[in-house]
C-alpha cells in the first residue's frame, strides 16, 4: 500500500522539480564600449587655450 503510494508521490516531486524555471548568467554578445568624449574635448580646450595665450602675448594691445 505504502509502495502505491509513494510512487506516484515521488514521481510528481520530480516533474514538480523539473518546470522550476531556471536562471542564467550570461556575458554580453557585444562588447562594452567606453564613450571617450570628454577626454577629446579636453585636449580641444587646452590647444585653444594655448592659442589664445600665444594670441594675446603676441597682440598684448588687444584688451
């Protein structure tokens, strides 16, 4: 009686423990890129500041 009983039991337990969903950890497909913008307009800022410094040593009557 008790083997009728405990087979179908232990049966759901195992396709009860089967539809668990299951979760995944997985890399990206593409690669993470960086945006370096800010490093670019930083070297713009500085070569126009030099300029402008060369500018005004050269033309110190403008101001």
């Amino acid at each position: 009686m008790k083997a009728l009983i405990s087979l179908p039991l232990a049966s759901c337990i195992m396709l009860l423990t089967g539809c668990v969903p299951r979760i995944e950890v997985a890399a990206p497909k593409e690669p993470i890129t960086i945006n370096m913008n800010v490093k670019i307009e930083h070297e713009i800022h500085i070569k126009v500041d030099k300029d402008v410094e060369a500018l005004l040593k050269n033309r110190s009557g403008l101001f």
